[in-house]
C-alpha cells in the first residue's frame, strides 16, 4: 500500500489536527514546508515569520519523537519548490505517494491553492473549534443580521462554559458595561513572560534577518512562546498575575506599556499550540475558585469563544470575494506613518511603534486608533487589510480579515458591524494618556492645532451621511452636527480637506 503525504501547515501546530488523527503513522509521511509563497504574499513583520518558522521546527520535532516520519523542507533548502503545492509535487515524486490528507487551510487562498493541485488533495474540516462552519450556517440561515453577541449565547449554551444550569453565571451574558475603565496610572500590570530562544529559535532568527532584513519591524528581542509547553506557561502567567485586572482594564491604553493586563496568547491560539476550550476552562476554573471576578472571566471567554469563532463564520460564510470589499469607496492610500515615517499625533506613534517593535497591539490600540484613522481618513480597504495582515504576530486571513474590514473599516457594508467604529479624540483621551503628549490639542475642534480625530470624525459622518444617518446608533451625532452653525461646519470640513491634502502630499502630520 503505498504512503499517504499528510500535510500540516505552520499554523495547525496540533497534535490533534484532524489530518494527523487521519493518517497512520506507520504508513504516511507528515510534510511540513517553509516556502516563500507564504513568506511573501504579504511583507510580514520579521517576529511573525520568526514565530511560524520556529514553531514549526519544533511542532516537527515533537512529531518525530512521536514516530511520526517526516519530509520537512527548510526556507533556504536548495531543493525547495517555492510553493505548498510545488512542495507536494516534490514530495510526492520522491515517495511514490498518489493521495494528500490536509486540513482544511484557514485562507481562500490556500484553500484554492490546494484544490487546482496536480495530485489528489483530501481536504478535512479544522475542528479545533467551538463551532464548526456547518453549525455557523445553519445559525445564520434566516436572519436578517448577523450578530455576534447572540452567536455568543449560544456559544455558551453549548459549551456550559460560565453557566449555571440554564442561565447564565451572575444573572448577565455580559458584563461590557465594567469593562470600560481607563487605566489609573498606579494599575497592576506584570508584561508576558519572554522566552529566551533556544539554539533551534537562534538558527531562524539569524535565517529571517537575512532574507527578511527590508521588512518592517523589529527582529530582536524574541520572546515569544514557540512550542506548546512555552504556551501553557504563558496561559498560567495570565491566569494567575493578568486576569483579575483585564477585564475592567482591557479597553485601556497608557503611553509605553504595550501590554497592561492583556493576555497575548492570540499568536498561540492561532497557531494551534493552544486551543481555545482548554483556554476558556481555566480562566473559568480561576473564577470559580474566587481569584478572578466574573466581569474579567466573561469579558475574556467572549473574546475567544464569542468574537472569534463568530469571525470564522463569518469569514468562509462570506466566501473569497470577502477581501476585495468596500463598501464606503474609500480609496485613498495608506499614509507612511504605518510604516514607521514620523508624526505628531501621539496615538498614532504609539500603535505604529509598538507594533513595529513587538508586532503586537491590542484590540483597542488596533480598533480605536489605527483602525478608526484609517476609516475616518478614507484609507483603501484592501491596503489597510494587507497592513494589519503583514504586521501582527497573530494575523492569519480568516481571523484577521472580518475584524479589518468588517469591525474596523465597514467595508463589507455592515456584515460584521452594526455601526461605524469610530470616534473623535475624545474617545482616546478617556482611555489613555496619549493626548498629553501630543503635538495636537484634543481639545481643539478647528484649527491647525486640532486633533485630526475631531476633523476627520465629522468629515467621515458628512460625506457618509446618505448612508449612516438612518442608523439608531447614529441618529445623536447626526444631531449634533445639525446642531453646529453653517459657519462651523463649513470649517470643520474645510480644516479636514486641508490636513488630509498635507497627508496625501507626504507632509510630516
């Protein structure tokens, strides 16, 4: 009988992925591939391309021990296809292998990819999930919006996760309303642990600074967690010092902590060193033994089992096209300050900074600041898309796409959002300190020395209006703005034309 190649791709890093759990060990051959097709689709941050290499190095050596056979290609083998697809060729050429077991990859992209292959490819569900795509579907069928805080019910209902029989723990399904807090300045925080590269983690880092050198971002320090047993122990360090304070704390930001009380676990969620049940129990096991309060345990169970298994649905229900939307037209594109080139507005130094050096933000950061920018300024979608997808550690499509350019920039025409996210500088100057250091006045509606946040916020609503002004959720700041005299809007709109004319110049703003 002849062998069976089994593909596992760099993030279905499981044990229990079900092309593994299809396969027999003493038959089939495991491929594991570094290409430059998936290197270099997007420029990715140099950590993430260091985070996937490593982990699969060592996912592979666990495979090995296990008595699995492999046929792993390195990025800089000679012999290296280029390609996932080309990859099987190759090694289908050398086994005499005539099947591939893969699961199922989590971009259209790929899924493509695999199915045009010169060879029979056997593509299997990914159920390393709460809910499978099936169950999504038939939630969806039907109504009218699709919304994930009712997703999330039923989410807990089928796990029993922070339930107590029927109803749900505390009498509430959530507990967003405690959860809006900005940071004192003598809050608790304590930073991820940092793990210190082994002599496998060395070898990629030095093969990613060579080949990946131009790339935007900041190589070293690495730390972050690239095996399961390093995950684990980053999951007990949140557990334990990070969780009681996220909850109340996690739409906060404070100048130089890129951190705070956040779990940044998603990069090991995502490349499946962890899953997202065994996560979800302890956070409720700490609430249950009285170390925790529900608002943190809740708040962080509906990140996982809530907002990002809705996401997935959302995403494969949407099909291939879903990245090519833009609903709102925008068009212009994304300003060099993403990539690093200088800027006074404090907020957008701090995202951009923080995310070149660490390829991390959290979700306000990403949302509230570069996200809601982008939207207010008019930025091309698909740009913004490809910019979160290339910078952030924990960014695969199918997560990453319907928060980008459903949540963040509407540009899948209300799918995911039930309104714009989007806000003046009043909204950061609550959560953060940021504005104090800014070169702007967030106090300041005109002007040259106006935050750009309180420009752009009444020029987006203006030339949006046809669309967003019958929204409930919008009625108030329609209002508002009706409210202004003719003279003031007139200005407001004048003042935005110009600071978005400086920026599209590539004036230092």
């Amino acid at each position: 009988m002849s062998p069976r190649l089994v593909l596992v791709m760099g993030d279905q890093l499981s044990a229990g992925v079900s092309a593994l759990r299809a396969a027999d060990p003493a038959r089939d051959i495991v491929v594991m591939a570094e290409v430059m097709d998936e290197a270099r689709y997007v420029p990715h941050h140099p950590k993430k391309i260091a985070l996937v290499l490593s982990a699969m190095r060592h996912f592979a050596e666990e495979l090995r021990a296990a008595g699995w056979t492999l046929a792993y290609t390195h990025l800089d083998d000679p012999d290296n296809a280029g390609s996932i697809p080309g990859e099987l060729l190759r090694r289908a050429a050398e086994t005499g292998a005539g099947e591939v077991l893969a699961t199922r990859p989590g971009e259209w992209r790929l899924i493509e990819a695999l199915e045009a292959a010169a060879l029979p490819v056997r593509l299997l569900p990914d159920d390393r999930f709460v809910c499978s795509l099936a169950e999504f579907d038939a939630w969806a069928a039907g109504r009218r919006e699709l919304r994930m805080e009712y997703f999330y019910r039923e989410m807990r209902r089928k796990t029993g996760l922070l339930m107590e029989g029927e109803r749900p723990a505390g009498g509430k399904w959530n507990f967003d309303h405690d959860n809006r807090k900005p940071a004192p300045a003598e809050m608790r925080r304590r930073a991820p642990p940092a793990f210190t590269p082994d002599a496998m983690t060395e070898e990629v880092l030095e093969l990613v600074a060579a080949r990946f050198h131009d790339n935007f971002g900041t190589l070293r320090p690495f730390g972050f967690p690239v095996t399961r047993a390093q995950a684990l122990e980053a999951l007990d360090d949140f557990a334990r010092h990070r969780l009681p304070e996220f909850g109340a704390y996690q739409d906060a930001m404070l100048t130089g902590e890129r951190f705070l009380n956040h779990a940044v676990l998603s990069p090991c969620l995502n490349l499946g060193l962890l899953g997202p049940r065994e996560v979800c129990e302890r956070v409720e096991a700490e609430w249950r033994a009285g170390r925790v309060p529900l608002n943190s345990a809740e708040g962080f169970i509906r990140q996982v089992i809530g907002w990002r298994e809705y996401v997935r649905g959302i995403y494969f229900r949407e099909g291939p096209d879903y990245t090519a939307r833009n609903a709102l037209g925008h068009a212009r594109d994304l300003p060099a300050m993403y990539w690093g080139a200088p800027t006074g507005m404090a907020c957008m130094a701090q995202a951009v900074a923080q995310t070149r050096d660490d390829g991390y933000a959290h979700h306000i950061q990403r949302l509230m600041v570069t996200g809601n920018f982008a939207l207010l300024a008019g930025v091309d979608p698909a740009q913004v898309h490809e910019w979160y997808l290339s910078v952030y550690a924990d960014a695969v499509e199918w997560v990453e796409a319907p928060n980008t350019l459903g949540m963040s920039q509407v540009a899948d025409g209300g799918v995911v959002a039930s309104k714009p996210y989007v806000s003046s500088g009043n909204y950061i100057d609550r959560m953060s300190d940021y504005c104090g250091g800014c070169a702007y006045a967030v106090k300041e509606k005109t002007g040259a020395r106006a935050c750009p946040f309180n420009l752009l916020y009444w020029h987006f609503l203006h030339r949006h209006r046809q669309r967003f002004e019958t929204n409930p959720r919008m009625a108030q700041m329609y209002r508002t703005w009706d409210r202004m005299s003719e003279e003031k809007r007139s200005t407001v709109l004048a003042d935005a034309d110009r600071w978005l004319a400086r920026m599209e110049a590539g004036e230092d703003v």
